[in-house]
C-alpha cells in the first residue's frame, strides 16, 4: 500500500509540458502545383492564355516602339524635263461631246527615296495626265522595286487623241505660249522593312502641275521648261 503511495507521489511530482506539438505542415511543393495544374484543364488553358497575351502585347509593343524610331520619310519627286511635239485643238467627235485633242507628250519625273532603312516595292505605278482638269491620257508601269536613298527615273509618252469638253483656257494658254497641264502619279506601294518583312500597303499619289512651252511658239520653246517639284503624299 505504501508502495503504490509513493508511486503515485513521484508521478505527480514530474513536471508537465503542455500537449505535443505537431511539426508544422509543408506547403505543397512547385512539382506538386504543376501536376495539379496538368490535372485541370481549364487552369492550364487560362495560364496558356496569360502567357501568350503577354507575349502578343510585349511584341507589339517592341514593333510599335522600333516602328516610330525609323518613320519612314515621304517620298519626292521632281519633273525634270517637258517634250510637248503636238497639242492641238480642233474639230468634235461624231457624239458632239466636246472638241478633239490631239496630243503628244514626254516627260521624265524623277522619284527619290530618303529612306535609308526601307527599300520601297511599287506593286502599281501608273502616270495620267490632265488639262483643264480633264484626263486624256495615261501609262501603266510594270512592278518594281526602289532600293534605299535612291533616285529612280520614269518616262512616261501620252501619245494619242482624246475628247476635251472644256476647252476656255486653251485659246488664253496658246497666245501665252505655255500650257498649264497636271501631271499625276498613282501609287500602290510596300517599303521593305526587313528581309523578310514587309510594311502594310500604302497609296501616296503624287501631284505635278508644269508649264509646258507651245511647240508652235519659237519664244517659248526658246525659253524652255523649268524643272518642277511635285506634291507627293505621307506614307499614312
């Protein structure tokens, strides 16, 4: 009896520490959350899409930035010489639609390209000519590529004879000695960015107003025509 009173007496003079302590849970290990991700679908999905998004929005960024750093400068052109053998105003068609003009002119423009990082591809280069704000005549070219900081010449001949319904400043422009004639340039261009890029298509159109020397006037051939600078349209 004795013996169990001490027993007892000895265990409650041992001192206590509290309840266990549990070692703390690990967080799930970066394999683990990615064979969970691989296990849902949808989770996999939107990460896919957020990845890529991210992507789209830095290279846009990055084309924008690159983009605005080499703008491409507007093309210029030049009418560098006028040959005007025949313009001549008379007689009417059969449908009594206006007189007949009876034409044939030359002119070199010159087209340069200030780009010293674009080449410039001409998918549609086309010449019309004007008087009196009438068109009587017009030159396909064929494609063709312009390389950098170049000057590329085109020569266009309106050759032919054509229908005029206003013909009020011919009788003014021929006592003159000069005719006032538009010349134009449409355009359907691609500036070569890189080797193998190229830019979205553009159309500038090129405006040339000259005043050519009447063939049939000696003080005006003598005088000559004068080199014209032409309005050309922004690549926008």
């Amino acid at each position: 009896m004795a013996n169990n009173h001490e027993h007892k007496v000895d265990h409650l003079d041992q001192p206590f520490y509290g309840p266990p302590v549990l070692p703390p849970v690990e967080p799930p290990s970066a394999a683990a959350a990615r064979r969970r991700c691989v296990a849902d679908p949808h989770a996999l999905c939107c990460r896919a899409i957020h990845v890529l998004t991210i992507v789209v929005i830095a290279v846009g960024v990055v084309a924008l930035v690159l983009w605005l750093v080499s703008l491409p400068n507007a093309l210029k052109a030049y009418v560098d010489s006028a040959e005007l053998t025949r313009f001549e105003l008379g007689g009417s068609d059969g449908a009594k639609r206006g007189q007949l003009l009876r034409y044939n002119l030359t002119v070199a423009v010159s087209i340069r390209n200030p780009n010293r990082d674009q080449a410039v591809l001409y998918r549609r280069l086309e010449a019309v000519v004007l008087y009196g704000g009438e068109r009587f005549g017009y030159v396909d070219f064929p494609r063709t590529r312009q390389g950098r900081k170049s000057t590329m010449v085109i020569r266009p001949s309106f050759v032919g004879q054509g229908v005029l319904a206003g013909a009020a400043a011919f009788g003014r422009e021929k006592e003159e000695g000069f005719f006032n004639i538009n010349v134009k340039l449409h355009m359907r261009v691609r500036l070569k960015v890189m080797v193998f890029v190229d830019s979205v298509e553009y159309r500038p159109d090129v405006d040339c107003y000259i005043r050519v020397p009447d063939p049939s006037n000696a003080t005006a051939v003598a005088m000559g025509f004068t080199a014209t600078r032409c309005r050309v349209d922004d690549f926008m």
